[in-house]
C-alpha cells in the first residue's frame, strides 16, 4: 500500500504546460538589457508626462545625474590614488621629525 504523504513529496512535477525557461549568458544579458532600457523609459516618461516639469528641466536634470555619477568615480579614483602612493611609501612627513627619527634610528 502506498504512502499518500511519501508519494505527493516525491512525485515529479508535471512538465505539461510549463514555460521552457531559458538559462543561456545571451539570454539573460538581453533580458538584462531590456529592462536597463525600460528603467530609462519610466524615468523620461515620468519627466514627460509631468505638466509642471519643462523639457529644458529634463535635460538640465539628466546632465546633472551624469555629472554625479562623473564627480563620484572621480572622488574615488583619487581616494585609491592616494592609498596606492601611501602604500608605496609616498607619506608626508614634517621635516624636523623625519631628521628626529632619522637620528634616533641611527
């Protein structure tokens, strides 16, 4: 006799009628894309059909958005800059200390 529990936990899913789920690296890079592309689409749509905002608001704002994300890669290109001369040993020091600790060393 069989277990009804057993056999519903263990059965195998009817395969009739289920999407073919693609799982290619094209795929999904397409499917990627198209959504990047209608992220984009809502966020002009939003501008467009807002009667208060102008189209000369619209673009000022998409420029500014692209002069953030041009001002935050150069903060932190300059912040890596700066740790990979501190780590090759490029370190301000004041002078009269740097002779100190050069005489005591010696």
């Amino acid at each position: 006799m069989s277990d009804a529990i057993s056999d519903y936990w263990t059965a195998k899913p009817p395969i009739e009628g289920r999407p073919d789920i693609q799982t290619s690296d094209e795929y999904w890079e397409k499917e990627y894309s198209n959504q990047r592309k209608g992220r984009m689409q809502d966020a002009i749509d939003d501008y467009l059909q807002d009667d208060r905002v102008s189209a000369r608001r619209a673009y000022e704002e998409i420029l500014s958005c692209v002069d953030d994300v041009i001002n935050y890669h150069k903060k932190e290109y300059e912040k890596a800059v700066e740790l990979k001369s501190l780590m090759l040993g490029h370190r301000e020091c004041d002078l009269l200390e740097c002779a100190d600790s050069l005489a005591t060393a010696e």
